[in-house]
C-alpha cells in the first residue's frame, strides 16, 4: 500500500483540525465569502443580499 514520504507537519495537523472545529460549530452551515457571516450553502446571503459575487436581493 502507499505510505506517505513525510510525517505531516503540527501546522499541516493544526489546518486540519482547524476546518474539523468549524464543521463541529457550524453544522450545515458555510461562510459568506462576502460579509463572512455564516450562511446556509446554495442560498441568498441573509446579510449581505449576494450570491455568487453579486447583490441579487436589497438587505433592509
Ligand atoms: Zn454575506
């Protein structure tokens, strides 16, 4: 079977459990590459109003 050349490095391992800590917090849940705010994928921003890097709907 194929072994990796090199042990992972504490950074590498740290990135990782970095995205794991997000997904345990935000369940089903992605961040809005606009505002930042978590938004639910596929869907309107709620903050902002953008979606897919433009305003498609006026936020009041
Ligand atoms: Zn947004």
């Amino acid at each position: 079977m194929a072994a990796p050349k090199r042990k992972k490095s504490k950074a590498k391992t740290a990135m990782r459990k970095a995205q794991w800590m997000r997904k345990l917090s935000l369940p089903g849940l992605s961040l809005c590459p606009e505002c930042g705010q978590p938004k639910t994928p596929h869907r309107v921003c709620p903050h902002c109003g953008y979606y897919k890097d433009k305003e498609v709907v006026e936020v009041v």
